[in-house]
C-alpha cells in the first residue's frame, strides 16, 4: 500500500486525489494498467507531483487530442514500461451537441451542465469547445458516449440532440500557438487584466468569473476585483490560459503588462 497520509498531506483537494491514488495501488497490485476517468489539469499536475517520486510507478495520460487539458491518467508499474509492453487505449469517443444557439449563446461549462443533466457523470467529460452558434463537440468516455447517444437534452433554454461520433470525426479547436501580449490598465483587477489578455469584454468577463470558469493558480476564483501579481497563471474554461510575465507601473498611475496567452 502507497503511504496515501504522506501523499495527501498539503494537498487542496485530497478527496479527489485520494481516488486516483487508490487507482494507483490497484495498479501496483494487481500488475494491470489502470485508466481513470478525466481529470482537470490542475489535479493530474498536483498528482504527477506527488506520483513522480515512486520508482515503481508510470504515469501516462490521453485526452483524445493533443492538447486536451481534461485528461484520462494512466497508471502502471514501471517494469511494464521497461519490459516494452503496450497499455490498453483509453476508451475515447466523441459527442456532437446539436442546437441553435443564435439567441442564447452558451459557454463550455453551460454544456457540460447540459451532459451532467442528461446522465453522465464529471469523471466521463473531457475538453469541450463550442461551434459557433450550432453547439458544440467533446470528447467522452465510451460509456457516456453509449449512455448519451440518441438522446435529447438541454443546455441553458436550448434543446439538444447528442450523437455519438468515432473521435476521428470530430474537428478540433485550433492549436494556440503561445502569444505574447501588451497591454496598459487602469488596475490589476482579474477581470480587467483577463479581459485584456482574452479579447473579451470586461463585463463578460466579469460574468465568466462569478459563473466559476476562471481559475487563478488553478485555483477557482469567482471575485472579478481580485488584483493579479507577477507569475499568476489565468485559465479560461475552453479558451487557455494567460500567465502575467512582466508588471510595471506607469507615470500616469497605471499599469504596463506583459502576458503570454496559450
């Protein structure tokens, strides 16, 4: 058994990172891989740190693309790797959420309500990205993918038909090249700054802060009036993420940033 007290101990979620820790024994134990459902990006980071240190452990994970922030974790010992034996692949499908969504325009995370509403469960949603007014795509697990297909449902006041799709189908966000960004603002506060540095208005940004798709540090933050600092990391559900290089202040009592969004 992992010393789970040790691997807990500091940790800002530890009742979702004692599970995949448990993953991890079961791993271990019973010399098989083990896929776990999709975990955000700021838990698998927290877990590859505290994993990494066990020689006989290999992490691996799959998101269903490249550059898929949810992701499914691989765990299995350290001799499969070395011994040259290939996993099992995750179980990855894609969903087609069909509507129209030209008078209530809808976020990510209004989508994955929509899911959660219709049946599946947190652990089975991968990334989502929106398709214009049309709705949206994301990547599942295949038992959300056989649960969901055929199904009607609704995200915000609109209703939805849901099909599943071979992954292959799917068309991809585009790939975000890293950007560099300058901009001069009044305050540090989040939602002017993210606003800034994500090309939306302050307003709406302000919205998507207090509606819990913001996260500072990977830390949820719903205050738009929080003040940033050098370093800080934003991320925006479905849009990347902004990290704060450079802060200045101006002789007009202002302030110079400079960003790098990716």
């Amino acid at each position: 058994m992992l010393p789970r007290d040790h691997l807990l101990k500091g940790s800002g979620r530890p009742e979702a990172l004692l599970p995949l820790i448990l993953l991890a024994e079961e791993a271990l134990r019973t010399w098989e891989p083990v896929w776990s459902g999709f975990v955000a990006a700021d838990l698998r980071e927290d877990l590859q740190q505290r994993l990494g240190e066990l020689s006989e452990l290999r992490l691996g994970s799959d998101g269903g693309w490249p550059d898929a922030e949810r992701r499914c974790v691989l765990l299995q010992r350290q001799e499969l790797t070395a011994a040259g034996e290939t996993p099992p692949a995750a179980a990855l499908q894609g969903l087609v959420v069909s509507g129209n969504f030209l008078f209530d325009p809808a976020e990510p995370g209004d989508i994955r309500q929509g899911l959660l509403a219709a049946g599946a469960a947190a652990d089975q949603l991968g990334d989502i990205w929106l398709r214009g007014d049309r709705g949206g795509q994301v990547v599942v697990s295949a038992a959300a993918a056989e649960r969901l297909h055929g199904r009607d449902g609704q995200v915000r006041t609109v209703s939805v038909q849901l099909e599943a799709v071979p992954l292959e189908q799917l068309q991809w966000p585009a790939s975000r090249a890293p950007r560099r960004l300058s901009s001069v603002e009044a305050s540090l506060r989040l939602d002017a700054v993210a606003s800034a540095g994500f090309g939306l208005s302050r307003s709406r940004m302000a919205e998507l802060i207090r509606g819990g798709a913001v996260r500072v540090n990977w830390q949820a933050v719903s205050t738009p009036s929080r003040d940033l600092a050098c370093g800080d990391r934003v991320r925006l559900e479905g849009r990347g993420e902004l990290e704060i290089l450079e802060i200045q202040a101006t002789k007009r009592e202002r302030w110079r940033l400079v960003m790098e969004r990716r």
